[in-house]
C-alpha cells in the first residue's frame, strides 16, 4: 500500500546496496530527483535497469555506483553519446562496467513479462542481429504448435522500479499521461515501487476512464517533487530542457568537470532544488 | 553561383519522395523525421507516422530533437505503451516502411550504431540498436537515409546491429525473415537500389551536379553504377519551401526553450 513519504525516506527504505533497479521513463518523465537522492545516499554495487539509459545512468556510472547495466540504448536523446558510460566500458573509469545489451523489443517484452510474473519473454526478434552472438542471454525457443524459432530472453525482474507520475491522488493512486513508455510494466514487474509526482489532488473524478492509472496497493511510496523530472519533461507541467541536455554532453565529457558539477548539483543539494528548475519551462507542452 | 538547394536538402527530399500517401512509416530519429514530415507536409498528406515512444499517426508542426519528445504525443491520434508498439503494432506486421538512418553501413544494408572495433573492447561505444533490430526484421520494407563518408559507407560493419541482406544474394530468406528489407538507400549523392540478385546496392540516380567520382571517393567500397543511371530530380520550389519552413519553425521552437 503507497504511503507518502519524503524522497530520502522512500529511497532508504526501498534501495539496498547490490539491489537491481530500474529508473524508467522513455525520454518523458525521468525520475531525475529520486536518481540523485540515489546517489547522495551513496548506494553501491547495482544493476541498473532501463531501455534508454540517458544522462541521470551516465551520472550514476560515473559516481562508481554500478556494477552492471541492462539496456538497449545508451545515448543523450538528440545530443549523441554518453560520455561517462563510455569511458567506463572502455577505459574502466572509475570501475568496469558489465553490460547485458538487448533491443527495444527484448526489453519492452522483458519487463512486460516481469509484470505478467512469467520467467521469460517470447517474441519474433534478433533475427540476424549481433547481439545474440555477444549477449547470451539471448536465447531461441521453438514454437511448441507451429516449430517457428523465436527468440527469448529473462523477463525483467527489478527489487525495485523508480518513475516519475504528473499526479497522485489523497488514497496514494497514480496518474501517468503522455508518452507512458515501459513504466506500468516496470513498476508491475518489481519488488517495490517508489513514484515521485508533480503534485497531489483530491481526486481523479475527471480523469478518462481509460487512463494509465496505478493504484495505490501496487507501488509502495509516494513522493512529491516537483520538476522531479528534470530536464526530462512532465507533459502538461513543464516541457523537456533541451538545453541542459547539450550542456551535459560538455560536462562529461572530462572527468574533473563532472565531479565538480555532481558536487554542486547534486551532492549538496536535496530534490527541493528541482521546483526552480523548471521555472523557465512551465506551460507548454 | 550558389547551388539553388544543398546536398543536404537534395538528400531530404529524395527521401521524402520514396514515402506514400498510404504508407505506415516508423520514424527514425534524425535525417528520417526531416524526410518524413516534408512527405507529409507536400504530397503524403495522409500517411501515418509512427515514432518508437508509441506515437501513432503523429504530425508534428517542428522536428522533435528526440523520439519521446511531448509534440509527438499532442498530434498523434493515439499514444500507446512501448511493449504494445512493438509488439502489436511492429511485431504484428502493421508497418509498411522502416525509415533508419546508419551511423556504418554496407553495401547489402546492413547497418552498425553499436560499436567501432570490437564488442568487448570497442574503439568507440556507440549507443546501440534501440528499436532498429527488430524494425529492420518487421516492417515491409526498409529505407535508409545518411551522408556519405568514407567512416560510414564501409565495405564490412563492425557489428551487425541490424540485419540487411547480410553477405547478399538469399541470406535474408535463408534465415526466415520473409520481410523485403533495404528496398532503396538516399545519400547526399544519390539515390540507391539493391540489385535484384545479389542485393548490392546500385547507384540509380545522381543528384543534380554530382559526379561518379565523388560518390566513389565518399564510399568506402567499389560503387555499382545502373546501365540506365539517371539524374535525381531536382527539389520543387514547394518541397524546398516545406522544408526549409519546417527547419526554421524548428530551430525557432528550440532556441526559444534554451533562452
């Protein structure tokens, strides 16, 4: 059953040393605050989970935190590479990083197996692909009715799924709107879930029928953040921060550089910094 | 005299006239987005665009700098998970025509964005296949679009990310893909097609301007020429206008966010 609680409280209660977890959004809400409030608390030896790591994975290999990653494309949307990630996998900066590498469709499949508590996914993929010859986890089944080769990979399991949600509800209910990705999956597929929100109503009475809704008994904390997106973007609340993407490109792209902004902008703060920076950005979207 | 239109914009719209009224097309992001929306925006009016983040029928008035971005989801006539995209929409063999762009490819259309070098200790960590292995395998048919560099057009990739016509002739049958795959390659230079039998790319056309010579000398394999070579059409003044509209609306949109 969701309870509210303060961003520290939920992460030091729902994130252990050595634990698998996904900080999911697909571009659109990125659990950017509840990343950072994981990194101020130091957690150590994770697998990180995520069909598009983008900057806030890049921040978090780059703080030594991970052990492994589980992925199918590690880029800056729109910008280009992600820097710190790279110079992990290829100069073991400041660890080794192991990687299991799928495509979208492995991993989209992965977790919504997670989240139908099946032990694999099966799907039509990876046909003359190279990863099946890298990643072995990436397997072939046959087809029991028709003996059509499929592949199969592990369903996605995490001990705990982190998203960011434009609302909850008084009860601890969820609303996600606009691009929804891979999240319901990601929180139905996990242990525990922790779902940062722009801000809390009353209640969902007007919301459509259909809506991606959450309810309270599936995630197990609710944190208000607001612009706990950032830069990422809340469709309706405040559009992406382009800018702040490019920026990052020339932040880590040296390492000196990149301590220093994750001191300031994250090891000395807390996620209340998150409200000012999307005063620029409000409105649109 | 200034050339009326750059190779870039040449490449754009060439692309854009491979696209169809009735065509479902999965938008890559980048130099595709440009082609498909001019397309939309001149004489495919009607034709779906579908962008990996589970935008459906999307119509956006700028380019979005990535695929999730919120203009996709406020035009599309519906906005669906990213497990129910690829598997019902693209799995379930819904979409006409993938539309890729390549960071290396072959001259069977194999494409590499994973990595320059090894897998296991790579020159260059490039970001990987996202959605392009199984649109290469899914959809109809294949396009591709990029510029043409000696580092990108290779005679062998370094990975298979996603799968093309593999070393040519019936490989891609051969492994139970019944998908036609790269049907047509648009560069800066020219127009491509796959021979009929060996699935080598074959220079159609030229773009105005442009000679044998420099498109050899920006391939980094032996270049086939068509007997019947022809000459790319050059842009109408509506395709340039549309597209030059849509990339100041764009940059305006963009800059005014940064500010």
């Amino acid at each position: 059953m969701a309870k509210f609680q303060s961003l520290k409280d939920a992460v030091a209660e729902n994130l252990n040393d050595g634990d698998i977890v996904a900080f999911e959004g697909f571009t659109h809400l990125i659990p950017h605050a509840a990343a950072h409030e994981a990194i101020r608390q130091d957690r150590k030896n994770l697998t990180l989970v995520r069909m598009t790591p983008d900057v806030v994975y890049d921040q978090m290999i780059g703080m030594g935190m991970v052990d492994k990653i589980i992925f199918s494309y590690a880029g800056n949307p729109g910008v280009g590479l992600l820097r710190r990630m790279r110079d992990a996998i290829e100069n073991n900066w400041p660890k080794a990083l192991e990687i299991e590498e799928h495509s979208h469709a492995a991993m989209a499949n992965a977790y919504e197996a997670g989240a139908a508590g099946l032990p694999c996914a099966v799907f039509r993929g990876y046909k003359g692909a190279g990863l099946k010859d890298v990643n072995d986890n990436i397997r072939e089944i046959t087809c029991p009715f028709t003996g059509e080769k499929l592949a199969a990979v592990p369903s996605v399991r995490p001990d705990v799924t982190f998203i960011h949600a434009q609302k909850a509800n008084k009860r601890g209910d969820i609303l996600i709107e606009g691009i929804i990705g891979v999240q319901k999956e990601a929180v139905l597929a996990a242990k525990r879930a922790v779902v940062t929100v722009e801000e809390v109503v009353d209640d969902f009475e007007d919301v459509h029928v259909n809506a991606c809704i959450l309810p309270r008994w599936a995630v197990s904390s609710v944190c208000v953040v607001e612009g706990g997106a950032h830069p990422s973007y809340a469709h309706g609340y405040y559009v992406r921060d382009n800018a702040a993407y490019v920026e990052w490109d020339k932040i880590a792209s040296d390492r000196t550089l990149f301590r220093e902004w994750m001191q300031i902008n994250v090891l000395d703060v807390d996620e209340n910094i998150f409200v000012a920076r999307i005063n620029t950005l409000k409105g649109a979207a | 005299m200034d050339a009326p239109f750059t190779p870039d914009e040449m490449m754009t719209i060439a692309a854009s006239r491979a696209l169809g009224n009735d065509d479902i097309c999965f938008v890559g992001i980048g130099a595709p987005s440009a082609a498909c929306n001019v397309a939309r925006l001149t004489h495919a009016p009607d034709i779906t665009l579908i962008y990996e983040s589970g935008t459906i029928g999307t119509a956006p008035d700028i380019l979005p700098l990535s695929i999730g971005d919120g203009e996709l989801c406020d035009t599309a006539v519906t906005t669906v998970s990213v497990p129910e995209m690829f598997r019902y929409w693209l799995q379930g063999g819904r979409v006409s025509v993938g539309f890729l762009g390549a960071a290396q490819l072959d001259k069977f259309g194999n494409i590499n964005t994973t990595v320059i070098g090894d897998y296991n200790s790579p020159t260059i960590r490039l970001p990987g296949g996202g959605g392009a292995p199984e649109i290469a395998s899914s959809c109809g048919e294949i396009f591709i679009t990029m510029k043409q560099t000696l580092r990108g057009m290779v005679e062998a990739v370094d990975f298979f990310t996603s799968f093309g016509h593999g070393l040519g002739g019936s490989d891609r049958a051969d492994l139970g893909i019944s998908t036609k795959g790269p049907t047509l390659l648009i560069t800066d230079l020219a127009v491509w097609r796959p021979d009929p039998t060996t699935k080598e790319f074959v220079v159609q056309s030229l773009h105005p301007g442009v000679t044998q010579d420099m498109v050899q000398a920006t391939c980094g394999w032996v270049v086939r020429f068509a007997d019947d070579l022809s000459v790319t059409e050059v842009p109408t003044a509506l395709e340039l206008k549309t597209l030059r509209d849509l990339k100041a609306r764009t940059e305006a949109a963009h800059s005014g966010e940064a500010a």
